[in-house]
C-alpha cells in the first residue's frame, strides 16, 4: 500500500480513474476497437460495442511518472481529514458492531443512514425528503446506471449540459442511450434552447426519457445554473413529461456557502436526485444515494438490489457515526476554504500566465476550471506535449457527445496544493502558445 | 446499530437481502405490479417491467419477529471472526493508509488484491490465473449483472440450473434475458440433457450466450455437480460457442476439503469464473470478483467501470491484509467444520421430524438443503403457516423459472447454531405433514 505524502508529492499523484475514462474517451473519436478472430466476438450484446477502449489509456501510466504536475485528477484532497479518529472509529464499529458490519444488510441501504442522509440534503436546500424514498447506491456512479437501466430502452434520449461528466456518458451509453446535448452559456442550461431541443428531437420522434444535469459546478465546466433558471427547466420537462436527473456532488461545496436552491427542492415528483458522500467526505467508500420521486422509488429500489444486493454495511456505518459524531458541515466549511484557495490559486495564474486566445471558467464552487482555446486547436494532442512539458489536463473530448476534435480542456485544482497549481499551469502555457501560433 | 447477540439470538436474525428477493419472486408468480396513474409510467424501460416487485415484502417484517428460528436467510455465520484484531487492523489502514483508503481508486481493483485473489483461486484449484484478467466488484452480484450487460440483448439466452440462485434471475431478468432452465440431477446438469437442450433452443431460433451454473453446492439445492461431468459440460459449451460463467462462492467451504476441480481449471478460454469473499469471510465488505478470459477481459472490465467506477478501496485493503495477515485458511477449516455440524444437526433432524413423502437433498458443503414435497403441494402459503408456527424458509418458488406453484423449499442452516435447527425443523415439520394430509 503506497500513501503518497501530503502536499509535495501531489505532483505523482495517480490519475483518478475518472480521469482516465476521460482520457479513454477523448481518445476515441471514429476508432472503433480492433476485432480478434475469437468466436466469443459473437457473444458480445449490442450494447457492449458502445462501451469504449482507446490506446491512450497507456497515457495512464506515462502519467504516473514523479515530477508530473497532474491538473487531471478531481480527487477530493482527503489530508484534512481526522484519519486517526476515523481508525479509532472502524475499529470500534468492526469490534462493537462487527456481525452486523460485516454482514449482508437492506438492499436499500440502513434506515439510520438513510435518516442522516435527509439532514444532508436538508443542507443541501432539500427540506422534505422521506428516508422510505432514499436508496444508497455504490457512490452516485452507480445511481446513474440504475437510472439508466430503469428508464431507458435502446436508442431512447436522455438530454445534458455540453460538457457533461465522462462517467455519465459512459453509463448511459452502455445501455445505447442516445445522449443529446443541450446548448447553455455561463450560467448553464438555456430554458429556451432546452424547449427548442426537446420539440425538435420530439419532431424526429425520438423519446425522450431523462434530463441529466450537473446544476451546480458541472464537471467538467464549473459552471452553475442560474437559480433564476432553474423552475423554468423543471417546468419544461414536467410539460413533456421528461424526468429530471440532477447529480448534485458538489452542491455543499461552493465556497460562500450561500447555496442556490436544487431543482428538487420544490419539485419532489419531478427530479430524482442523486448525492454523494464522495466529495464532502470519502469517495473510496463508494457510498451515495439517489432520493427517489415516491411514485417510482419501488421500480428504481428494486433494479439497484439486482445490481449490487446491498450497499457495504461497514462502509455505511462508518458515514452513520461520522455524521453523527464528527462536525461534517466544518469539515466542508474547511473544504470550501481550501478549494476556494486552490480554485483561486489557478484563476490567477491562468491570468498570469496564459497566452492571448484562451478563456475559461470563473467557478464559485466544486473542483474544475474549463479552458476554451481558439477555434480550430484540438486539444487532444496536446496532451502528450502537456506530458512532455511535466503538467497533464484532460482533453475536451472527454466530457462532449459532440463528433471531431474539441478545442477544451479541463483543469482540476481539488487535490493540487497553490504552488503546484502555479508551477502546472506555467508549464502548460507554452504548450498552448505554441499550438495557437501553429494555428494561424 | 442493533448487533444481535451470538448464538440464542439467532432466533431474531434479519433475513438477509438475498431472502427477501428469494420471497418476494416466490410471490410473483402471474402478478403484475399495479401501474399508476402518474404520466412517469411512459417513461419506464421495457427491462424495469421484467424487475419483480410484489406484497410479500410484508412477510419481510413478520418474520423478524422475535422468537422466529429462520432457516430462510443464507448468512454466512461471521461469530467465529476475530473481530476486535479485525477492528485494529482497519483502524490501522485508515490511520496509516487513509489517503489510499478513502480515495477513488482503479477500476479494476488494486494490483494487491487481484494478485492475492489468484493465490485464493489457486486454493480452488485454479493454477493459471493472471492478476490481469482479474477485475473486482461489488460482490458477484455485480459480477454477473456486467456479464449480463456485456453479453445478452433482450431475448438472448442464459441456460442455467433449475433451481438456481434467485439474485442471478434477477439480474439476468433485468437485461431481458430469455432464462432456460437445463434439466440436472443429485449430481447437477445431464450433459445430455444439457446438448438436447441447446439443440432444441437452437433449433427455435434463440441466441444462447451464456450458461449460468454454480457447481459447488448450487443455491437453493446443495447440489456438487459431479467431477467426471465437468470437462463435457465445457466442451458442449464450447462446440456451441456458448460462455460458461461458473459462478463459485461456496467451493472452498467443501466439508471435507477435498475439492473438485472449477471448470474454469483447464479452460481458460471458455469460461468466465466468478468468486466471492462473502462466504469465506464477510459479505458487509461486498468484495467479490470475476476471472475473465484474456480476450474479453477488456470489454468486461470496461462495463464493469461504468457501473460503479472503482470497487470501495478501504474494502480492499481489509481483505488484502486479511489474505496476508491472518490465517484465512484455517478461518475456513472452521467454516467447514462449523457448517458440517450444523448440516448435520439439519439432516438428522429432517430425518427424526419429516413426515413420509417428504425427500432432501444431502449436501456435501455450502449452506443449503433442498426439500420436495409431494406432488401438487403448493409450498408458498405454507410459508405463511410456518410464520405462524415460529420457523421461517424460502419457498421454491422463489428459486425457478418454471412457471406455476412449486412443490419445494429452502432451508439455510450456515447461521444457526444446531439446536435451534432442530427446534425450526421441529417446528415445520407439522405443517408440512398438514399439507401432505391435506393433499390427499
């Protein structure tokens, strides 16, 4: 087991392996996977074509080399955590409470969890949710893919921000969802665009099944959707009878604490919402959960226990005490102010060192800054100059439905201390500079 | 968090989560769950129609009542754990490790684990496995819902045992799969009836992809699938170019500890092996995995990222210091010895209480004994009398794709101490003398 130190080493920081799907991804354009001659070929489901591999997850291990300053990991930065009180803790969990720990529990999850997870979302702006509509799921991945099991057939819609999360991309298109973007601006979805999309694909006689939105400090755009925005967009989707999907992960973290309203928050028939303990607390305990509208909580309770049987107890127990024993919400008050400090470190150094042509994001919260280069640069071969130079990115590519090269990137500050975010972002600047020279 | 006391207090054991799915598809037969008025049943997909839900649920909290003897749940019995070096070892990791423990991690699992899970393959009698083709999931019952996904489009074929584990129909059922039960005996699936069977299949038109078989002492029969049947029930398989997914959790937990070769042993190519460490040591942790043949192991590992991202890392690092740690051999030498007991205690009981016409199978390992009652005796609403004569089993049912009532039933003995086995066994056998009184 290799811990790598606090701070400094952060440069040899693994790539999460949400980043290296993205990496996948981005490298896949019009490839499709070599065909072997064995007859199991014939055995693979329809499905299975759509799930991706590229040669470019040998960039993970290239990017693993010491030195690397690693702007691709959203990795929560775990070292403010009180890891020898959490020891003390499972000890005593695995030796008070070890037969139920470790034992088979409700596929739904403990009703204790279940209960403080209704608190978390009370904090999050949720005032009403019922513990008999929660389902724990293994980290909110896993929520997505129940969801997309439950509703869509072959070829169904789901709508999304474009960019979106690489993870949702990949889940919803094992079950050959046909994922349609929709336009938004820097304050995310546009109503208008949304109404005009939904007619339109609608028109083609498509079905239209979920709305997928990241409302607040999308991955990999940082960007939020504007409260004023926000009733608008269920409205529109009550009206065509389209669910909404919101995955909420880093709603707790915007640095000001002053937290715009969910789209669930009065919409409880409307939006299935999925949370996450991944980024307020600890992602490898792969504990989240969806609150579920009640009219469908049987259906989706049911399809998440043919998945996984039940959530890890131990794991689920270790949450139950740490929200009840351990101050979370200044935990996340800590976390608001170190991303804040990072996110702040980055944007300056963008300004500082960053040639002429490139913009980005000005995020108020979550994990991610998304650059935009001048019109014509792929973004994807300059990730291995990016290497070479000693910072890696994720490409734009990743996070798009959109076909052909992507003149994005993305930037993660969340587990880089200010320093390193700095010292990446100067080497990272001629990399660009150089392509948007080669560009004219 | 109630932890029941060891021992007497197994009276009052929870059904585990495995049971109630066990009840509630034992409850389905022919029902359709109610559709609601809400405009969101449009929205559901045509696989959420095939995921069983059912008012048998309700039996779920009658039959935690105290004073109950459930021979229903197949827990595996966690009292002979040592639970306090347990307890340090995890604070340990968290203490020392915490930055790995509680952080995402690879998809497929940690380098460690896999290669340690190849030194428990080894114990089984697999020689040849290689850490790379090894992936880690949520348990196996997330092995087999990827294998479902990579490999079945709706009305493709899984051939397996009848009776058969009621989470593997589940999962199988929730990709639409066309589930055909091969006709076996006392020592598993007739090679002949398995080649007629494929044939006759064959022959309508149907797509077999895989055949679902768990050969060591099968849930619900307790039934070894013979050792010099083996290698033909592969090679039938291979000459049709149909996948073996042999599904294992049970094999190390062989009473006398002389294994039987896995199919998976000489035919690295054909089958698709799936293990557990819920039996051998806790299923709270949901660390299972699958060994997956070289050519598809990228395609499998892909889709199994896509439905949780990474397995629970503090899981993982558990289990490796378990493996490297601790005596886990000899932990299953105890597991035997204990599960003979008890299996023991069972079948002389059944021997000194069953009325005449009642038969059983005579397991040689694993947690379950299989009873048939005569022809025409429906043993569903016996469960309910059971309940109300203080013992509690899953109906056969619950076990079958054959439509209609079943005449058998499912007893569990891993999680109770012998004498409350014959105090359940005792308790049960007047009801089913009733029925069989009744049937005449």
């Amino acid at each position: 087991m290799n811990t790598p130190a606090p701070g400094a080493n952060a440069a040899a920081e693994t790539l999460s392996e949400e980043t290296v799907d993205a990496l996948v991804r981005a490298g896949t354009s019009g490839e499709q996977p070599a065909k072997g001659a064995h007859p199991h070929e014939a055995l693979l489901s329809a499905r299975a074509a759509n799930i991706k591999q590229s040669a470019v997850r040998d960039v993970f291990e290239i990017s693993m080399q010491p030195g690397l300053v690693s702007l691709a990991g959203g990795n929560p930065y775990l070292q403010s955590l009180p890891l020898d009180r959490l020891g003390a803790t499972a000890a005593a969990i695995i030796a008070e409470h070890g037969l139920e720990a470790l034992q088979y529990g409700g596929g739904q999850g403990t009703l204790e969890l279940r209960t403080q997870i209704c608190e978390v979302m009370a904090a999050e702006g949720i005032m009403d949710a019922d513990p008999e509509n929660v389902v724990i799921t293994a980290g909110s991945q896993s929520a997505q893919d129940v969801a997309a099991k439950v509703f869509c057939d072959p070829g169904d819609v789901i709508l999304l921000e474009d960019p979106t999360y690489v993870g949702a991309l990949n889940t919803f298109e094992a079950y050959e969802v046909d994922v349609q973007p929709v336009a938004g601006d820097e304050h995310g979805i546009i109503p208008e665009q949304l109404r005009a999309r939904i007619n339109e694909l609608q028109a083609e006689g498509k079905r239209i099944k979920l709305l997928y939105t990241i409302p607040n400090f999308n991955n990999p755009s940082g960007v939020m959707l504007a409260p004023e925005r926000r009733q608008e967009i269920v409205d529109i989707c009550r009206e065509a009878n389209i669910l909404v999907l919101e995955d909420n992960p880093y709603g707790l973290l915007k640095f000001d604490g002053v937290l715009p309203e969910p789209l669930r928050a009065a919409n409880p028939d409307d939006v299935l919402y999925l949370g996450s303990f991944s980024k307020i607390f600890a992602p490898g305990l792969r504990i989240g959960w969806a609150l579920v509208p009640a009219h469908l909580k049987q259906r989706y309770y049911l399809a998440s226990e043919a998945v996984t049987l039940c959530p890890p107890t131990f794991n689920q127990l270790l949450v139950s005490d740490y929200l009840n024993n351990y101050d979370w919400m200044g935990q996340i008050r800590t976390y608001r102010a170190l991303y804040q400090e990072r996110c702040t470190a980055l944007l300056e150094a963008l300004d500082e060192f960053m040639p002429e042509g490139v913009t980005w994001t000005r995020p108020e919260g979550g994990f991610f800054v998304w650059l935009t280069l001048p019109t014509g640069i792929d973004s994807y071969p300059l990730l291995y100059q990016g290497i070479d130079a000693g910072v890696v990115f994720v490409p734009g590519a990743a996070f798009t439905v959109t076909e052909g090269p992507s003149n994005k990137l993305r930037l993660a500050f969340s587990a880089v201390p200010p320093a390193l975010l700095r010292t990446g972002v100067e080497r990272l600047a001629p990399v660009l500079a150089k392509a948007i020279a080669d560009n004219f």
